[in-house]
C-alpha cells in the first residue's frame, strides 16, 4: 500500500480511535505525567517498587503487603516471584522465587482450618491448577505443591488458565480455545466455520471446582459458561457476587476475508467485549462477534456473514443449543488485548472508583498498518452488577512511545493487576517484569 495512503488511514482511522471510541466516557479526565513515564488522572501518583521481576504475569496482594507474581519463565529457578518490603520504604527489597512451571494465574485463597483458616497461594499452569499452604507471615509458602484440577487440554495457543475465587466454595478456571474464529483450518483465508464445533466441549469457556478440593481432572468440573474466545481478565466482583470477563476479540477480518472487510474494518472490529458470565451463559464465540459502533452482535463471516447481517436465532443451518447469544455489559476496543480484570475493593481513591473495575490491557498486535492500540490500565466505574457510566483511560505511558507499530517497540506492556491492602493499585509489566503501586492524595 502506497505511504501517502497509510498516512491518510491512520489520520482518518487512527487518530479519531485514540480521540473518542465508542462508549468511551466522554468526559475522559485529563491524564497529567506522573512517576517512570506513565501518565494518571490528577491526584494519582505512580511509583516503581520492582525494577525488574520477570516476565510477570497475574498479582496477588497478601493482607500483610506481600506481593505474589506469575511468571511466564522461569526465573532464578522459579516460576513465582514473592516480594517483600521489609523496611517500610514503600520498596520491595526482597525477592524470593520458587515453585513449579510457569503459567498465568495467580489468587490468594482462605479456607476453614482446623482452629485458625488456612491460607492458599493458588496458581496455575497450562494445563493445571496448583496450590501451596502458608504457615503464619513465611513469605514463601512451606506447604507441599498440591494438584487441585488437571487435564486441561495442551495446547499452544490461549493456554493461559486465569484464576478467580468468589469467596466461598467455588473455583472458575478459563480454559481459551485455540483458535481464532472456529475456522476448518485455522487463520486460513476463505476458510469456513465448522458448525457444532467440539472446540466447545473442553475449551472456549469458563469451568466452576470446588475450591477446597484437591485431585480434581477438568471433568470432575463443570462447564460454568460457554461461547468464550480466551478470558485471560477473569475476575469476581465482591460487591455485586457475580464473574466478570473481558473477551479477547477475535483477529483478522481483513486478511481472511478481504472483499468483506478493509483494513480500517479490522482496525475497529471486533469489540473486546466485558462480559457478566452467569451459570449457562453463552457469549456466542465462533459463531458471532460484537460490533461496538451498532451495538449489535453480528454474525461472523466463517459462518455466512458479510459483516452487515446481524444475528438471530437460526441463522446457522444445524447449530444445537441455545442461541440467544448474550450482550456484552460494554464493549471496549478492538484487539487492546484485556489481560487483567481487578475490582476495586479498596477506600483510598476516591469514591467514584471504588466497585469499579480496572482492566488491563496487554496492547494489540494485528492493527497493522496502522498504529497498535491498548498499552494501558483502563477504569469503568459500576453500579450494582452493571457499569454506571462508559470506560476511561485510568493510566497511560507503560508503552513508552506515543505511536506503537509493533508490540516489540513497546516498553512494557501492562499483564496483571492486584489491589493492596491499603487500596494502593499494583500493576505488573510482561516484559521485564517492572511493577508498578498507583496510590491517591488529594
């Protein structure tokens, strides 16, 4: 494509996206420059406690301001990363890695005890859920590595096994189907969608275990909801006591299908929709996508659609099960990669934050030619189980470069997010594994 061309894509394209995008708070606050380049609404004040962890993953915040990370490889022989602050200087000094395998999730779990509750550090790999037992204020954990599930399948693409507790008894593991669009050959131009696809029997949805139990396989567990791409941000929100996700979007509506979509038409589509997920609910993955500028679920072109035709019931000739495919609570922008899903649990930032939910995102790959979007810690504010006003920008600069053409240019690229106990806001880097405290005062 000529240069001139690309030019005028990224002013016409490009630039309004990053101005105003569909249900994006129109009062947008101002983000002013705070600590390490990243730049915050005013009032927030930014710090870096680890310089460089690793390639981190999802955090944990114990109650005594420990910090837990996930690691993507090993590290000095560990796959977890514990941090300490052990003079009270708001500075993680000491770093201690252990445990097995490398992999993504990471939660904090209390249980009954025999006398005082135990306390779980609860992790996962590919394929696998683990656990290890505290005993008192040990910042590494001495309990033995229990297996609580198994057997998920292996695989190279969205194997990563987020985590998220509800505070009781229940257990929800993402298990992200390898694919991008259900399609008989992956990623292949022209290439159909394969209808009552068995991608849906183990993968592409969100799976409920008992949370005390050890030794359980993936099936001893229960499809909890279905029709989910890859929920990498998982996350329970405590005020409302329901799951929330944020589905990474399916890629390369242009490149599959060129004469039905430009590649102003990728730039924008599909929607990384937020997702309510109650027992049985179906987001509608291979078969549908969400367009956020109508507002309406579309069908997907492996499936006959020609990005105009909107769906309903019926539409595929031979697909079973329930097809009133739900909507999402709001979409937010195409292919911002959401990696992390945090409610805001805590009273120090102000009180329109507190309910409300901050996202991660990871920063796009496929927007090419065109600029990458994402790179940041998105805020949207809740009401009950429903978001009460658009999303914002919350924190911007982990990038490190105005203009992103390729995810290897960026300077880090947020992956997890963790509330502290003090209602500070931890955010990790996936690159070199640089971890971030966002703190308020007036």
């Amino acid at each position: 494509m000529p240069r001139l061309r690309l030019l005028l894509l990224a002013t016409l394209i490009a630039g309004p996206l990053q101005a105003q995008q569909p249900n994006q708070n129109p009062a947008q606050p101002p983000l002013g420059p705070a600590a390490d380049g990243l730049r915050l609404p005013a009032g927030f004040r930014a710090e870096v406690v680890h310089p460089r962890v690793g390639p981190a993953r999802h955090l944990a915040a114990r109650a005594n301001g420990d910090l837990y990370v996930r690691l993507s490889k090993t590290t000095e022989g560990g796959g977890i990363a514990a941090l300490r602050d052990t003079d009270g200087n708001g500075n993680y000094d000491q770093v201690k890695y252990f445990g097995p395998g490398t992999g993504t999730g990471m939660a904090l779990v209390t249980l009954p005890g025999e006398g005082e509750p135990a306390e779980y550090l609860y992790t996962s790999t590919a394929t696998e859920v683990l656990r290890q037992k505290f005993t008192g204020s040990e910042l590494v954990p001495s309990g033995p590595v229990e297996t609580v599930v198994e057997g998920f399948p292996q695989q190279h693409a969205h194997n990563a096994k987020s985590i998220a507790w509800d505070g009781g008894d229940r257990l929800f593991v993402n298990s992200g189907a390898p694919s991008n669009a259900g399609q008989a050959q992956d990623r292949t131009p022209g290439s159909p969608g394969v209808v009552n696809t068995p991608l849906l029997e183990r993968t592409g949805g969100v799976w409920v275990f008992d949370v005390a139990k050890t030794g359980q396989s993936q099936g001893d567990g229960r499809r909890f909801a279905t029709g989910l791409r890859n929920c990498v941000a998982l996350g329970w929100n405590p005020a409302a006591g329901q799951l929330y996700t944020v589905m990474h979007g399916r890629d390369q509506l242009d490149s599959l299908f060129p004469k039905l979509y430009s590649q102003s038409d990728n730039a924008r589509l599909p929607a990384e929709e937020m997702l309510l997920l109650k027992d049985g609910s179906n987001s509608g993955w291979p078969y549908t996508y969400w367009d956020p500028f109508s507002n309406r679920r579309m069908l997907g072109p492996e499936y006959g659609g020609d990005g105009k035709t909107v769906w309903r019931p019926g539409l595929i000739k031979g697909l079973k099960g329930p097809q009133n495919f739900q909507d999402p609570v709001i979409a937010l922008p195409a292919h911002w990669a959401p990696n992390a899903l945090a409610f805001y649990t805590g009273t120090q930032f102000p009180e329109r934050y507190q309910g409300g939910a901050f996202i991660a995102f990871h920063g796009s790959w496929n927007r090419a030619p065109l600029p990458q979007g994402g790179y940041n810690v998105v805020f949207v504010p809740f009401d009950g189980e429903q978001p009460s006003g658009g999303w914002e920008v919350f924190a911007d600069g982990f990038a490190g470069e105005k203009e992103i053409r390729s995810t290897g240019s960026a300077k880090a690229r947020p992956c997890g997010l963790a509330v502290g106990p003090d209602g500070s806001l931890y955010v990790s880097d996936s690159r070199q594994g640089r971890l971030w405290r966002i703190t308020y005062a007036d």
